[in-house]
C-alpha cells in the first residue's frame, strides 16, 4: 500500500484537488452536492468549508503533499445525534490500493474517540462494490437495502446502509 496520512485541507491545495475531483467515475458514486465538473473554485469553497469545524470533521487524503480525495464524518442532529454519517471519495488512480481502507480504519477510530456518538454509518450505492468491501473490511454491517431511492444520472440506485457500533 502507498503511504498516505490524514490532514486538513489547504487552500493552496485547490487546483491539484479539483483536477482529481473533477472525474466522472467518482462523480457517478456520490450525492449531486459534490458537482461535476468538479472546478477549482467548488475546491476553494469546500477546502474553506472543511476549514470551519471543531474538531475537524473532513480530512484530505494526501500522498506525499498530494491531496487525492477526502474523507469525512457528518453529525446528525436532534434524536439521531448519537449518529456521525461517514463520507469519502478517492482519485481513481488510487482504487484498489488500501488507502481507503486504512483512511477509514482511522476515521473510525478518531469518531468513537472525539464525538459523543454510538454509531458510524455510510450510504453507498448498491452498484459500488468496491465502498461495500472496503466497509465490510472495516466491520461495517449492512442494515438496510432501500430499492431505488437514488436517482444519479438519469437512473434508479438501491441505497445501502452500513454502519459499525462503538458498543460492537
């Protein structure tokens, strides 16, 4: 596996991040918030985004001083506060290679230790095999399959729901 580490992102980051944002592939796995084409400003706007939060809440994902994706945690609120919604995305040139995994491994562990939560969850696509075996590696397990509540690119997607439990 390549050696990577978890940091805050850099605005001086913003080109080099929109230029491994801005793919198709990665566009076709994740909400329409994360746009495409993916351009240097909608880098700047989301590197001043993540600048905001205490603790730190999203993370580059950074090879060498590279940043070639992110990875986050999203609280919930009111009666699902003890609930952290888990986020990342990763240049395709690095699928397959371990860095997911292990970047979640440590999400995981950073979660349960800086946020008063019971439960880590994440929401892939039923066609995205790749996120569900990482998940699974990770001791994620499936709780719900919702048939066709995605509608990405002009076509229904099952919703996935895995989560791992602090108490598990």
């Amino acid at each position: 596996m390549e050696k990577f580490k978890l940091k805050k992102l850099d605005l001086a980051d913003a080109l080099i991040f929109s230029m491994h944002a801005n793919n198709r592939n990665i566009w076709r796995n994740l909400t329409d918030r994360f746009p495409h084409p993916y351009t240097e400003e909608n880098a700047r706007d989301f590197i001043k985004l993540t600048l905001e939060a205490e603790p730190t809440q999203i993370f580059g994902i950074y090879v060498d001083t590279e940043p070639i994706g992110a990875i986050g945690l999203h609280p919930l609120e009111d009666v699902f506060s003890k609930n952290i919604e888990l986020g990342y995305w990763i240049a395709e040139p690095y699928w397959g290679k371990g860095i997911m995994s292990s970047a979640i491994a440590q999400m995981i562990a950073y979660g349960f230790e800086k946020f008063d939560i019971n439960r880590i969850f994440a929401r892939p696509f039923g066609r995205n095999i790749g996120s569900i075996r990482t998940l699974e590696k990770n001791g994620f397990v499936l709780e719900a399959t919702l048939k066709n509540t995605i509608f990405k690119d002009g076509k229904y997607e099952h919703e996935l729901i895995y989560a791992i439990r602090k108490s598990s």
